[in-house]
C-alpha cells in the first residue's frame, strides 16, 4: 500500500509551505535567489544527497570535489564564455587574471580527466560531484527553490569509448529510474533536447547528428516513450531531458543525460588504446536528480511536505500519554538513534494525546506509549496513511521500520509474510 497521507490536497506551492516546514527561508540582505536552509531543510538536504553518493558509489562512479571558481580561459576552451556568458557572473580581477563563479561543472570534471595519462583500461571512467555553480538569473525569474542564482548540483561525467556510450546512458536513465521510485515521484515525459536555430549551438552539424543518433538508440532500447524538441539543447550537445510537472502543472527539467563530442575536442582529451595510439573519449553528462533545490522542491509539491520516511526530517514522534511516561518516551528516542532513524519527544506540555497526534500529522511513524506499553516495553504504533498496526515490542518495530527507512521504501509499513515486492510505492521514471 503506498502512503497517501491524510492531509487534504497533496499538492501544495513549495514556497509557501516550505516556509511553513521550516525547510528554506530568503532574506533580502542576502539577495533574490539566494535561499539558506533551516535545520529541517538541512536534514532532507543532506539525507538526499547522501543517498545519491551512495547509489553512485554502487553505480561505479569516483567522486571529487573542484573548486566554485575558475579562470576566464578554463570557459573560453570549453565553450561556455562565447556561448552561454548572458548568464554567468561577471568575471573578478585577481591578481592580473579574470576568474568566475562557474556556471557549470563540466569543464572541471575534464580538466582532471586530462590530469594525467589515461588508459583504455580505465575506461569507462565515471566522475561524480556535488558541487555549486552558479547562474546570473534576472529577478523577475527567480522563484522558491525552483530558480536560484547559487545551485547545488548533482552532477557527473563518465569519460568513455564509443562503443561503451550507449550502455553508459541507459545505465544512467536505470539510475534516475531507481531514484524516482525511492523518492516517489514520477517522470512526466521525456524529451530529446536537439539544437535549434540561431548561434547559441556548437557549429558542427556533423557532432549533432552523431550524438542525437546515439540518444534515440538509449531511449528506443530502454524502451521509453519521448518526443523530439529542437531549440532545448545544451549548446555542445543533445541531451535527454527527464520532465517533472509541479502542483500548477508547469513543467521542468529535473534529470538529464547528455552526449557531448565538443568538450573533450576542446580539452584535447585523449587515452591510450589497445593500440598504443592516442585516441578521444566521448563525454557523458548526466544528473540524476538535477540540482538539490528543484529537487526539494519538487517533492515538497509532490508530497505536500508528507516525505517518503527515510527523507522526513522527523521519521518518528514519540507521545507519552502523561509525564509517568516522559522517560519511557526518552529512553526509545535514545533506541531510536541507535538505530538510525531520526526521532523526537512530543510530551503531555505540548497538549492532549488528540492535538499532538494532529500536530504530527506530517511525519511518518507515531509512537504512543501509555501506562500499559510502558509497563510491557512496547509501543502503540499509528501511521501516517491512517494504519493503526496497534501495540507491540518496541525493539520490533523500531527493527521493521529501519528496515523499511533503510531501503528507501515509499511503503509505511508491511504486514507478515508481504514481501519487497508488495505495496512497493512511488512512480518509476
């Protein structure tokens, strides 16, 4: 059974009720488009990107870390300063050279491609980061999470052969197909993004028709249903673009994959063959959530702040039914950390059993111990979708609902003898 908790609309604006969460504020003396996280938003932040490391780290991918800045010269090979200088920051004089905030984390990634020889051996090589980088967005765009001038991106590059590339694609779109299913969102659509007309692309039909080739072969074999687009590009490359609608149904980019033959042209990146000789390697850029904030706030919208619980910022409230209980309650938040998950007291000072359990009515799991389940240490279990699974050992259910945090189910709880496959929730891509 998926859970569809019980609060009226599911849908809501992320702006609004993500002030109302305590997930992200704005301030103007720190600017339009500038968003910090509260601690709540911090831990929804943190718990998602530690869940995209770990599917990378599984996925094969080697992480890094590479810096927010960098020289007018590193954007000018890649491309980005003739193609795409309306909306990055403008440069900063250091010490007689122009530095700039990045607008992207590509050429980096093939900067330490090319840090050294690299083998055949070696490839394919996948390079993961979550990193900032930043866009010059006008004000009058700028909205919540969905569009900011500081973005904290889940980004990646896996530096191949061509023979390895359609694989390599196809085990990106498996990737984000795992993740929507964990996070329990759904794809609207997908597009391949192809060039358009004007100066904004690469000049290179021949790049083009390769890539866009190659895209259609991805999507056709891991056969999922897309429409062409032309004009939505990025300007080296076509790219797959993984579409998301929020609660007005507006739609947006959430997760890409893209092709790109023109940056390691430019970076003059090559690997030694079977061969001897030197040979180029293709570029794989792919996301599989986009960036941090849209992601946010998409689920937000998507859940209405009624997380998957292995995302909520509290998965479990625990209410003594009067102060006898208080330590007993303490006591299982302790059990609680000891088993990963994320818990808290809601003791008898903040109102009647009734008013707390409303209070609580966001976080998955409600834990309530009375007389009778502290003198037999268990606990009465209610359930966000409404499930009341009833009194028992504590240790037991705090075991089962670690199991189910722990494997990212979208599903709240499990009768006996269900197995993984039952109930599984949330929408694949």
């Amino acid at each position: 059974m998926q859970d569809q908790h019980a609060v009226p609309g599911h849908r809501h604006d992320h702006r609004r009720l993500g002030r109302e969460l305590g997930i992200f504020g704005t301030d103007p003396l720190i600017g339009a488009g500038l968003p910090y996280w509260l601690p709540d938003g911090a831990v929804v932040r943190h718990t998602l990107e530690e869940y995209i490391r770990t599917a990378e780290r599984r996925g094969g991918y080697r992480h890094v870390y590479s810096p927010v800045l960098g020289k007018r010269e590193l954007y000018e090979i890649s491309g980005h300063w003739s193609h795409y200088s309306d909306d990055m920051f403008p440069p900063v004089d250091l010490g007689g050279e122009q530095v700039v905030l990045r607008p992207s984390l590509c050429p980096h990634h093939a900067v330490i491609f090319r840090s050294r020889g690299r083998s055949y051996r070696e490839l394919p090589l996948r390079i993961a980061e979550l990193g900032a980088m930043f866009r010059s967005e006008l004000s009058g765009v700028l909205g919540g999470l969905t569009r900011v001038r500081s973005i904290q991106l889940n980004d990646a590059h896996i530096f191949c052969t061509l023979d390895q590339v359609t694989e390599e694609a196809r085990a990106a779109l498996e990737l984000i197909r795992a993740a929507y299913q964990a996070l329990g969102i759904r794809a609207a659509r997908y597009r391949l993004s192809l060039a358009g007309e004007g100066g904004k692309y690469v000049a290179d039909p021949g790049m083009w028709r390769r890539a866009a080739a190659l895209l259609t072969d991805v999507l056709e074999r891991s056969g999922l249903p897309y429409e062409a687009v032309e004009g939505e590009a990025a300007f080296y490359g076509p790219k797959i673009d993984v579409q998301v609608t929020d609660s007005a149904g507006r739609e947006s980019t959430l997760s890409t994959v893209q092709i790109d033959f023109h940056q390691p042209e430019r970076f003059d990146l090559h690997y030694t063959g079977a061969d001897g000789g030197r040979h180029r390697p293709v570029m794989v850029h792919r996301s599989i959530i986009g960036s941090v904030e849209r992601a946010v706030a998409h689920l937000i919208e998507q859940h209405g702040g009624a997380f998957p619980a292995w995302l909520a910022p509290t998965q479990l409230v625990v209410l003594p039914v009067s102060d006898a209980e208080v330590p007993h309650a303490a006591a299982l938040v302790q059990r609680c950390a000891e088993h990963g998950l994320r818990a808290e007291v809601e003791g008898p000072e903040r109102g009647s059993l009734g008013a707390r359990v409303r209070q609580a009515r966001l976080v998955p799991y409600q834990a309530v111990i009375g007389a009778r389940e502290a003198a037999a240490g268990q606990v009465a279990l209610r359930l966000r979708d409404g499930r009341r699974p009833g009194p028992q050992p504590a240790e037991a259910a705090l075991s089962r609902i670690a199991a189910l945090v722990g494997a990212h189910r979208t599903v709240l709880w499990e009768e006996e003898g269900d197995g993984a496959g039952n109930g599984g929730g949330g929408g694949g891509v």
